[in-house]
C-alpha cells in the first residue's frame, strides 16, 4: 500500500513539474507574448474607452458570443454596446495566470483565459467569466474575428 502511494505521489510531481514547466515556455514563446501583448493594448482600450483603437483591432465582421447577450454580429454593434454599457461603468483586468494561447495554422491563433470585471473606483469586483477569442493574422495585422464570452459570475477564481 505504501508503495502505491509513493508511486502515486511520484507521478503527481512528475506531472506537476511538466505542467509548470510547459506554462513556463509558454510564457517564452513569440505567439504568447504576442497575444499577450495584443490583449493588454485591447483591454486598455476598453478601460479607457478608447473606441478607435477597439475598432482598429477587431474585423468589420466580428462575432460575438455573450452567454447573457447572445450573438452580436459586426464591428459597429460591438462599438455600440461597448459605448453604452461600459464605458464608464465596467473595467476589466486579465487573471493572468489563466491565459492560453494557441496557434491555428493558416490563421492565427486561439486565446482563452477568465479576466475579471469591477467597476470603475471601486474594489469589489462584479463577476469572472470565461473567455475565448480568435485572432487572425492577415498582412502582418492581427484583428479579432470571433469572441465568445461565457460563464459570467462572481469569482470563478478566488482573488
């Protein structure tokens, strides 16, 4: 029974380790810092309703996907909504220790992550959710095509 457990537990580090080590050189490789960056300069944005720069970075044929919403189709209703029901009201910030990239070959890549939302001034946040977005690299640009936005409520992670 004891050496059950010591190989159990062996394993579990080993694993452990792999998953640590993986996050590490994902937080190396050229597409994550890419990405990265790209969701930092999108959020600021956002943060600060800066509408052109959103503009700039999603596709005239945007999609997206909100759990509470539903389907939002093209870059003016994003624009829109994002006027209307956030600016001023909601900020966002990444929980970096979620965020995941992708490559799709051919296309771009794949970001998912949970970011947290509260709003502006104050401390207590208004929920989590979970997030999936597609980036296409078109010319050297990178814009987002589709979002879905999904699983919103308080804390998915704790603080």
């Amino acid at each position: 029974m004891k050496r059950s457990l010591y190989v159990f537990l062996l394993v579990l580090l080993a694993l452990c380790g792999t998953r640590a080590k993986a996050q590490s050189d994902a937080q190396s490789d050229p597409l994550f810092l890419t990405i990265k960056s790209l969701d930092a300069k999108l959020f600021d944005a956002y943060n600060h309703c800066d509408l052109t720069t959103l503009g700039a970075m999603v596709s005239d044929d945007l999609e997206f996907y909100h759990d509470q919403t539903g389907l939002s189709v093209g870059k003016a209703p994003f624009l829109a909504a994002i006027k209307q029901n956030i600016c001023g009201k909601v900020q966002r910030e990444l929980l970096p220790q979620t965020l995941e990239v992708y490559p799709l070959k051919g296309y771009g890549a794949v970001e998912l992550g949970i970011h947290r939302f509260h709003h502006p001034g104050d401390s207590e946040n208004v929920g989590d959710a979970r997030f999936i977005v597609l980036w296409q690299n078109k010319e050297d640009a990178w814009k987002i095509t589709r979002v879905i936005s999904y699983e919103h409520n308080r804390g998915l992670l704790a603080k």
